[in-house]
C-alpha cells in the first residue's frame, strides 16, 4: 500500500514510520530526513534548506516535490511505501495526485500541549539519527546514544521558538490536507496520543498486512 502519514510534528510519524516500514516490507520516506541528509552531507540542496528548516519554516515546494518525484521513482517504491512528511501543503498534495496513487492518508490525532512535551525534550544521535526523549524514552547513558554510542543533541528545530512557529506552520500550510484527503475519501484517523506500541497496534487493525 501507498501510505501518506499526515499529522502535526510530535505526532510520532517518524516513529511510527520505521516500525511500520520493518512490520510491511516498505520503504520508508521522510522528506525531514532526506534535507537533514543533505544538510550534515553540506550539498546545494542543504545549504539552501538549513536556515529555513532551523527556523521551523517549510523548504519550497518546487525543491520538495522534485524530491519527492525523483525518490518515488527508483524500484523499490513498486509495492509500497510511507511518505512522512510529505505532502504538507495542497499544492504539493496536488502535485503528488500526478505522479502517484495514494491507498490512505494516516492522519496522527493529537493535542498541540502533548506535541510541545514530546518536541520539547527530544533528542537525536549525530550519527545514526535515532531518537530519544529525555522523559519518555530516555538513552541508558545521558547524552549518548545506545543504538551506535553517538552523541544525542537537540534539532535546531526543537528549541521553544521553532516548535511554536512549526505548529502554526502546520496549522496554516498542512491541516488543510486533512479535508483535502477526506474529500477524497481516504483519510483515516489514528490516535496518536498513546504509547508507541498502542499506536502501532491500532494501524496493524487498520490496515492488516
Ligand atoms: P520533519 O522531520 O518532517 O519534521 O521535517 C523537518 C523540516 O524539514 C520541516 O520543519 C521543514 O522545514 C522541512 N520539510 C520536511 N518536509 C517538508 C515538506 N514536505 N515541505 C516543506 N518543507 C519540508
């Protein structure tokens, strides 16, 4: 199946992602994590993106969706993937409606005061970009990561004055797609208040592999 994880950030796409791309056999595709790539990789693309995404705003859609174009076209989309991330604008969700076919878009249900907790005491490896949260679910050894031993830091886009400029970039830019895709008769809600686990098991009764 063709996936579109939608939802504010905090929501636990990326999270959620990876679990499910494991549990389906299907690649998983984070724009998020595609232009912080190529930020730490320092191409054009990613000294375009970094300010933007530092400041909790959106990359351009034409840069983003001829991203997402070229991914979708290698072989190892042909039977299925999750896109996280990706369309959060209706031009893009537009765009996407040319060159794709989606099955179900996941929309993420979740508060803005438990998406600031979540985002707030998040941390990531340098390394091998695993996450952590320093109440939920924090590393063995502070600081460090148990997945690769790499060092945990927070995103630029963490800190307090971008995650309030995030959500109400999502409110404005991304929770349209949500009546976007009912009207296309494939949005299906997801509570993503619950642990990770929870959330999981309630996709796998939604969508049985
Ligand atoms: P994420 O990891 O999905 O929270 O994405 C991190 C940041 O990458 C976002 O805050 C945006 O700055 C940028 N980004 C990711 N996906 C998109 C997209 N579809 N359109 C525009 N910007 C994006």
């Amino acid at each position: 199946m063709n996936f579109i994880f939608l939802g504010p950030p905090g929501a636990g796409k990326g999270t959620l992602a990876k679990e499910v791309a494991k549990a389906y056999s299907i690649p998983h595709i984070s724009t998020g994590d595609i232009f912080r790539e190529n930020i730490k990789n320092g191409t054009e693309l990613g000294k375009k993106a970094k300010s933007i995404i530092d400041a909790g705003g959106l990359v351009s859609d034409e840069i983003t969706i001829g991203l997402v174009k070229d991914r979708l076209s290698k072989d190892d989309v042909k039977s299925g993937y999750i896109l996280d991330g990706f369309p959060r604008t209706i031009p893009q969700a537009e765009a996407l409606a040319t060159f794709a076919t989606i099955d179900a878009a996941v929309n993420f249900d979740i508060e803005d005061e438990a998406v600031v907790e979540r985002l707030g005491g998040r941390v990531c490896c340098k390394e091998c970009g695993q996450m952590f949260h320093v109440k939920f679910n924090p590393p063995k050894e502070p600081g460090k990561c148990d997945k690769c031993g790499g060092e945990l830091y927070t995103r630029d886009d963490d800190k307090a004055e971008s995650i309030k400029h995030r959500l109400e970039v999502y409110r404005q830019s991304t929770a349209p797609l949500i009546d976007f895709y009912k009207a296309k008769g494939n949005l299906v809600d997801v509570d993503a208040k619950p642990a990770p686990e929870t959330v999981l098991a309630e996709f796998k009764k939604k969508f049985p592999n």
